[in-house]
C-alpha cells in the first residue's frame, strides 16, 4: 500500500503490522576441529548462527562458485563439509548469510592447509660395539646419515 501525504487530503492506514528484522548473526565459524589448521583438503567447518535461513560458503569472496543452502534449523551449530582448493598455504573461506527479509551478513576465516607429510630424517648408530647399525650399548652416539 502506498502512503500519500497531501494538505488535507492524506490517505487513511489500515490496520497493519510492521515487522523490524535485526538480521542474522553469524555467532560462531572455522575449522570443526578448533584449529587454524587443516591436514586434508576436505574440511570440517563449524557453523553456528541465529536468525538466518541460508547460508553459502566460498574461498571466492564474491561466491560465485556457489549458491545458497538452507540452514538446518533444528540445529543450533552445524558441520558443513567443505573441500579446499589449491596448494598447501593460507587459504581463506568465506561464509554468507541471509535471513528470510533479504538481509545478509558475512564472516571469513583464514586456514593454513598443510597436507604435506613431515619428513623423518635418517641417522646413524654409532659405537664402539656397534656392527651394522646394531649395538647394545645404551648411550650410543646418533649421527645424521648425511654426516657419514
């Protein structure tokens, strides 16, 4: 309905309801496992929200690689797989949010995805005793192979 204000000739309001819309509020986002870490490209992250319908979440900070999804209501904190792409380095994951009037809000998290193995470096036994890398001795000295 429209309102029209004119000197003596203003439109007369039904009654009606109006509705004020805090917006969402993203309470709680990162990494499932606490961490600012992940190990594996396929991540765990850890969603909690109030007041919003659908959420989406992208490493592109404009999103568009991905569309909405519905918020579980049901739940007050929700884990949302996620594959990261890329190399091993600081990523960061952006999440969105919007409630059922239109009004959005958003967050990003920065995650350090380190999927490489650490390397164990390679050392020699020696002692007196020792034959063929073996020995009883119980304070051996340890070399590391490449100092052979």
């Amino acid at each position: 309905m429209n309102v029209v204000v004119k000197k003596k000739d203003t439109t007369a309001l039904t009654e009606s309801t109006m509705r004020v819309s805090s917006g969402p509020k993203i309470v709680g986002f990162g990494l499932a496992n606490g961490s600012a870490v992940s190990l594996a490209p396929l991540a765990t992250l850890k969603v909690e929200l109030s007041g919003a319908t659908r959420f989406r979440i992208s490493q592109l900070s404009d999103f568009r690689d991905t569309v909405y999804r519905p918020v579980d209501t049901t739940k007050s904190t929700m884990e949302v797989p996620f594959q990261i792409s890329g190399k091993d380095g600081e990523v960061t994951i952006y999440l969105e949010v919007s409630d059922a009037n239109g009004l959005t809000a958003s967050n990003s998290v920065d995650v350090l995805l380190d999927t490489a193995v650490p390397g164990v470096p390679a050392y020699t036994i020696s002692s007196d005793a020792a034959q063929d890398g073996f020995t009883n001795t119980t304070s051996p000295k340890l070399w590391p192979a490449h100092c052979e």
